[in-house]
C-alpha cells in the first residue's frame, strides 16, 4: 500500500512538471492578430520576436524564419531561423516601391539609405529625400549595385525574389548583411496586401502605431463598401488592353477583380480563375465586353488616341464611344513613377473610393480621384 501509494504521488509530481511545462510553452509567447494576410506571422516572446514569412516567393518549399533582438545572447539555442536581425534598425534598404508607404505612415522614412530605380518612386516625401541625397541608387533589382548598397551600410534589407532566384540578395547575406524576404506582393486580398504595414511596424518598432493605421483603413474599406451596395446598379465593367496579340486581363479571382465586385460593378471576366494575368483574343473580349459600360486601366495607355493609334478596333467597345475609359497611368511621381502601383496596395479604402466614384457617382460627395483619371480626349 505505502508503495503505490509512493507511485501515486511520483506520478502526480511528474504530471504536474509536465503540464506546467507545457503550459509554460504554449504561453511563451504572443501571436499578433493578422486578421486577412496568409504571407506571414507575429510571435511575441519575452526577449525577442519572431517573424515567420509563410510565402517569401511562389511556391516556396518552406517558411523563411527572422528573429528580431537587442541582444543575441537572449535567443534559446533550441529556436532555428534563417537570419538574425538586431534591433533597433538605423539604416534599411528596400526593394519595392510598395514598402515605401509603411515607412512613411510609420515616419521612418529617414532610415532608408538605399533603392533600385529611384525614378519609379513616386511619392513627394521620398522623392525629396532623393534629390537631398539621402536615398542612393542601387541599379536594378535583380542586379543591385553592391558596392553602392555596401557603402551605404545597411542594417537590413527588404527585398522579394521571384521564385527564390534572386542571386545579388543572396551574395548579399555573404557579406553579412541580413536579407528579409516580404512577400506582400502575393497576397490575394486586398486588405491582406494592406495588413504588410504590420510587417514593417514590428521590425522598425511601431508595432502598436501600424495596427493603429491598418485598422483606419480596413474601417475606411469597409465602410465604403457598404456604401457601394446600397447603389441601385450594378455597371458591366472591362479591364485591360492588348499587348501584342492577347489582352490580358484580371482574372475573376485576383485582388484587382475583388474591387470591382466590393465596388459594386459586375466585371465580365469575374468567373475566370488563375495566378497573374488572364489572356484572350481580342475577338473574344470583344464579344463578351463589346457593351461594357466602363472601361478600367487599359494598360499604358493615358488617352483615346494612344489606343486607337495601338489598335483602331478598340473603337467597337461602347466605352470607348461613351468615352467612360478610365486609368491609374496618367498619375503619376515628379520621374514618372505611377501612384497606384507604389500607394495603391497600401490603401486600398482609396482605390475602392475611386471605383465607387465612377460607378456609383451620386454616393460620394467627394469628386478628387487618388489615382485614376478619364483618359484623355486629345
């Protein structure tokens, strides 16, 4: 009896270890909310954070794991990571246009050093740091100047690969630079695009102020949505342009096709699925949107004599003839950067604003446009 009743109470204080073991790891840390992004993660622990980006390109085989800490002796040895990013961040170099708006809602802009193809920036903030000379040329993306980028001496850099082939980032990490892949391009909905600005808030140390700015504008999308479905129409819409001998297209299931429907606007290729751009004959465009009533982003082309000039039977569509084309190029930076591409995943409550502006003019007062124009008569 006195032995069992030994095993008992060993067994009892073993099970007890355990489970406060195991209560003590999953407590460990905190997971930051990521309400519609799928590319990444937030982890909250006592003496670090860990950031683990689920799609650094398309079809990657595994997580890229980034662990951001004052002091590296409080990393637990049993933590594995791809690199080691020491806080706080000075200096930074990014890659992508649309990074460039999180640093300026966060105001860190100051702390980045370095970009490639400064002329496609297209904001007024950046775009002075530059001619100041505080923001350096780093050649192109795919083949960044690395004497440049190492003069600069940066801290970290934010940069993406297509399809992990990036070879002037990697030779990069040689050097001993760390390189943090962001995958926000890959997201398909467009607020999850917008929740990236959390990524670059717990790096550069304002978590607390980019939750702040993505709940401004998932409030400000949300509410214009409702507002687009209280229209008592629903326009036919087209998008795209040829490009050689296909159009391309939104395919139905893209994040650019998910503001038409928020918009309220029935887009005529929405049951179309797939990655990147849809591509068809022209005739089967034609047949399908001949009597779209609005026409969205006909590819480069800013007026209705570029268009005719590239393919004179774009005059077929009622749009053309009704002249309800309308598109994001003609806005543009001092060196011909178009807004959209830089700003527009950011805010896409701005996008959406645009769209219900010119399907459903009688719901919003407001007739300033952020990003897309009539195209041009002349």
């Amino acid at each position: 009896m006195r032995t069992l009743l030994c095993l008992c109470l060993i067994f009892g204080m073993w099970s007890c270890k355990k489970a406060k073991k195991s209560e003590a790891n999953s407590a460990s840390y905190t997971e930051v909310e990521i309400k519609y992004a799928e590319g990444f993660s937030i982890q909250l622990y006592p003496n670090f954070t860990k950031v683990i980006v689920h799609s650094p390109w398309q079809n990657a085989e595994k997580d890229m794991v980034y662990l951001l800490v004052e002091d590296e002796q409080d990393i637990p040895k049993s933590i594995s990571y791809d690199a080691i990013i020491k806080l706080p961040i000075e200096h930074l170099v990014t890659t992508s246009t649309t990074h460039i708006p999180s640093l300026i809602t966060l105001n860190q802009l100051d702390k980045l050093v370095g970009f490639p193809n400064l002329n496609y920036i297209s904001s007024e903030a950046a775009t002075k740091r530059i001619e100041d000379g505080h923001i350096k040329e780093l050649g192109k993306n795919e083949v960044l100047n690395t004497e440049v980028l190492l003069s600069v001496d940066p801290d970290v850099v934010f940069g993406f690969s297509v399809g992990g082939k990036n070879k002037t980032l990697r030779q990069l990490e040689d050097f001993g630079i760390p390189v943090v892949y962001n995958g926000d391009w890959l997201e398909e909905d467009v607020l999850g695009k917008a929740e990236w600005i959390k990524f670059f808030g717990v790096f550069l140390g304002e978590l607390e102020t980019s939750i702040t700015a993505f709940e401004n504008v998932e409030s400000a999308y949300n509410s214009i949505r409702e507002k687009a479905k209280s229209a008592t129409k629903t326009p036919t819409v087209l998008a795209g342009a040829m490009h050689q001998d296909r159009w391309y297209l939104p395919y139905g299931s893209s994040w650019q096709a998910q503001f038409f429907e928020d918009a309220n606007a029935d887009y005529l290729f929405k049951n179309t699925k797939g990655s990147g751009s849809a591509a068809f004959s022209f005739e089967t465009v034609l047949d399908k949107a001949k009597t779209a009533e609005f026409w969205i982003s006909p590819g480069q082309y800013t007026s209705y004599h570029q268009l005719l000039e590239s393919n004179s039977h774009y005059k077929e569509f009622d749009a053309f003839q009704d002249k309800n084309i309308f598109t994001m190029a003609s806005t543009t930076g001092e060196t011909g950067g178009v807004l959209f591409y830089e700003l527009g995943p950011n805010r896409p409550d701005l996008v959406l604003k645009d769209l219900v502006k010119i399907f459903h003019p009688d719901l919003i007062k407001d007739k300033e446009f952020t990003f897309f124009k009539p195209l041009s008569i002349e």
